[in-house]
C-alpha cells in the first residue's frame, strides 16, 4: 500500500478500531471528528470488502463522479 493510499485509509480504519475499544459509536465519532452516518457508511464498506478494497475504491468513485459532473473551466 502506497503512502498515499495509506493517508486515506488509516484514518478511516482507526476511526472502525476506536468505535470497537470504546464500545461506543458516538464517543469515537466525536473523538475522531466524524459523524455517525460517516461511520456507518465506512463500517458497511469495510464489512464488505475489507479494509483495503471498499474504503479505498469508495473514494475513487467520489473523486471520479467530481470530476465528470464538475469539469475544470
């Protein structure tokens, strides 16, 4: 995994790691600043295709769709 993939992941990760520890969602989205719906959405990436896999082409997806409906002028 490349760095930059890495500053993408970890933090997504972590924030599924911290919620895991504490037993609490809403503490760990508090302490990582994410909302709960973020959360959710990142756990049923990760749940579907590891941590590698959905979290990372999820992001390209968006960056992509940002790019076809926002065309540099």
């Amino acid at each position: 995994m490349t760095t930059y993939q890495e500053k993408i992941i970890k933090p997504r990760i972590g924030l599924l790691k911290l919620a895991e520890q504490l037993g609490n969602v809403s503490q760990a989205c508090k302490v990582m600043g994410y909302s709960r719906d973020t959360f959710y959405r990142y756990k049923e990436l990760h749940d579907q295709g590891g941590e590698r896999g959905k979290l990372y082409m999820r992001w390209l997806d968006v960056k992509l769709a940002l790019r076809i409906v926002c065309p540099q002028i």
